[in-house]
C-alpha cells in the first residue's frame, strides 16, 4: 500500500477503497483464496494462487 505524509500524523499507510484497514491483501485476493482456504488444507490452497501456504493461513477466516 501507497505512504503518504500526513502532516498531522507523519507517515502513514494510505487508506484504499480496495483494501481492509491492516490487511496485507485485497478484499479481491482474500475472497479468492478465503473460501478455499475453508475447505481444504494450506497447503492445497497454497498451489492455487501460488502463495506459500502460510500466506494462505494467513488470510483463512
């Protein structure tokens, strides 16, 4: 995600509409991997996206 200079804060993360605020990935992304990831094992879904199945964990409800 974009930083911008805030000049009350510093520097900040930008806030984006595609994107919870402190997730690592899009809604889009996390939707895609989110329901595999509850039926089957990291591991499985790891291969799909092509993400390292703790990336997977990482997004699972």
């Amino acid at each position: 995600m974009p930083r911008v200079d805030c000049p009350k804060c510093g520097v900040v993360v930008a806030r984006v509409p595609w994107a919870e605020p402190g997730n690592r990935f899009t809604r889009d992304f996390e939707a895609e991997c989110a329901w595999p990831v509850s039926v089957a094992n990291q591991k499985t879904v790891g291969g799909f996206p092509h993400i390292a199945w703790r990336t997977a964990g990482d997004i699972a409800p």
